[in-house]
C-alpha cells in the first residue's frame, strides 16, 4: 500500500490537472494577455509515482494504428499451378540427373569392354607368336641320314 493514501488502491488515486503558467522576460514590456479557449490549450496531468515522486506532463492520445487491409484470400487455382509448376521442375531436374547417369554408366561399361578386349586380345597374340617355334609332328635330322643310290636309310 501507498504510506501517503492508506485506504486507496493505486488505480483508484485522483488524477491532478494543472494548467502552465506562461513566464514573460523582466527587460520587456509584457504584452497583454490574450484569453485562450480552454479547449486550444492541452491540459497538463501530474501522476504520483508509488514512491512519492510527481510526474507532470501533456496527456498525449495513444497513436491508432492504421486499419489493417483486408488481403485478398489465395485462388485454390494458383496454389494447385504454383505446386504444378515445382512438380514439374523436379521431374525435369531428376531426368537430367538420370540421362547424365546413364551416359556415364554407358561410357564406364564401353570403357571396360575395351580393356578386356586389349588384354584378351594380347593374350591371342602372345599365343599365337610364341607356339611357332613348338610346331607338333615328325622331325626330321637331315644331317644323321645317309643316302645310297636312291634309297634313305637312317
């Protein structure tokens, strides 16, 4: 509770209004006073702070915000297109990506039977050169034989 208004709550306090006194300068003349509307004049409100202290000030009205614009709702057409058209897009990512693995695979396969050709086929080859001083049959020693009259006797 407030120790200076014991039997009030802090919204209940009275609110004190006090008007500003104008100050004219001691080397001039003053102007005589022209009476104001009270209504042009803004009023002056003092709050007491829970700790004693007075605050004076304009009151000053809260700023409204600007009314919000109603947004025109989304067409159910425009999303379903809007979802077609990244649909679409992602199909034709996942086609490109599968054309470029397929050219790759053909290209690792072709590159593979053409190793395995290379080497088989230089097998052949050594095959082939390396049996020619092995040839199977009879071998004949022309230098051991001795020929008489046309007779061979060995």
């Amino acid at each position: 509770m407030d120790p200076e208004h014991p039997g009030h709550a802090p919204a209940e306090r009275a609110v004190e209004v006090h008007h500003p006194t104008p100050i004219t300068p001691a080397a001039v003349t003053p102007a005589p006073l022209i009476p104001v509307q009270p209504g042009s004049v803004p009023a002056v409100a003092s709050v007491v702070l829970p700790d004693g202290r007075v605050v004076t000030g304009y009151a000053i009205n809260p700023a409204q915000p600007e009314p919000v614009t109603a947004k025109p709702p989304v067409s159910r057409a425009a999303v379903n297109v809007a979802l077609g058209g990244v649909g679409f897009l992602a199909v034709c990512g996942g086609l490109i990506l599968l054309t470029s693995f397929i050219a790759a695979l053909t290209a690792f396969i072709t590159q593979l039977i053409t190793l395995a050709t290379v080497i088989f086929g230089g097998w052949i080859a050594v095959q082939i050169f390396s049996a020619s001083g092995h040839q199977g049959g009879t071998t004949v020693n022309i230098r051991k034989a001795t020929f008489k009259r046309n007779h061979f006797h060995g």
